[in-house]
C-alpha cells in the first residue's frame, strides 16, 4: 500500500477517535494536547508555557497539517519496529491500526505484542495487546480509550498469514477456470 494512502487511512481513524480541539487542552493522561490528539506536554503549567500554542488556538486545517505530519513519522516507526516487510506484509486496516496504536503510544509500550506481530502469531498479539493496566483502567472508567484499543485489538486478530490469503486467492481462481 502506498503511504499516501495509509496516511489518509489513519488519520480518518485518528479523527474519529481523537475529534478536534482548537485550543489547548489536558487528555485522560492529563497531558497537554491541541488540535488532532497532537501532544505539547506533560500536564505541568510550565510546558503550556513553554508550548508554541500557549495562549493560542488553531484551525482545522492546521491541526490536520500537523496530524499528517505526525502519522508519517509513526508510519516510519512502526516499519522500524516490525520490520518494513513484515509491515508491508500486513493489510491496509491492520497497518492503519498499528500506526493508529503508535499515534496513541499503545502499540510501543508492548514489547510482547510486538513480537508477536512478527510472529504471525496474531491471535495471541490481539491478546496480548489489551493485556495492559491502561486498557484495564480505561474499561473501569470508562474512557474511549477501551474502544480503540479493541478496535485495533480485533484488526489484528481477524488478520490472516499472507500465505493464507495468498493460498486462498489462487484456490479461488483455479475453481473459476472454465475448461
């Protein structure tokens, strides 16, 4: 897939998550955020201050500038982390939601999923995935990030081998084969 397109895939699911804010404001971490889910800071006062958007706003179109901007590099890390032919092995939504699991931090602060991913072992990664005190904790609050973290939890367990998809394919088209 080209990155152009994974670029617009992701962030169409970012911006269903993440909505926009056109001014500073503290996220569930009680980090600072703008715009698209863009972080500038830990929730102290003094990163606000230190940020470029401290008493200051932006438009949409600015926010979604700085969101691409953000994906594209997530896209790059998480090529770095699997491998970019493991990555490039993957479907579309699966590496949509990987690279939507690296915009959130998610995806990087599991080692094990991340292993398993390269693996193949994606029943066991989906598992593993939302084995977490934070998926724990969003689920008891009641936090939307339970949900997008299922939401990438079940892409990577509905995700086939790409020998199998592969194997599939041309099961199919032998079948389709008139004599």
């Amino acid at each position: 897939m080209e990155n152009k397109n994974l670029v617009s895939q992701v962030f169409e699911v970012v911006r269903k998550h993440e909505g926009f804010k056109s001014e500073p404001y503290l996220d569930h971490k009680k980090n600072w955020t703008i715009g698209i889910g863009t972080l500038i800071g830990t929730g102290k006062e003094a990163d606000l201050k230190a940020s470029p958007y401290y008493k200051k706003s932006i438009n949409e179109e600015t926010a979604k500038n700085i969101a691409l901007g953000d994906i594209n590099k997530k896209i790059d890390l998480s090529k770095r982390l699997l491998g970019p032919e493991k990555f490039d092995s993957f479907s579309p939504r699966l590496q949509a939601q990987i690279v939507q699991g690296a915009y959130r931090g998610d995806i990087t602060g599991s080692p094990k999923t991340l292993q398993l991913l390269k693996q193949g072992n994606f029943k066991e990664a989906s598992k593993e995935f939302l084995n977490s005190e934070e998926y724990r904790k969003s689920k008891q609050d009641k936090t939307g990030v339970a949900g997008r973290m299922e939401e990438i939890a079940a892409a990577i367990a509905e995700e086939k081998p790409k020998g199998f998809a592969e194997s599939v394919e041309k099961r199919i088209a032998q079948t389709n084969v008139l004599p």
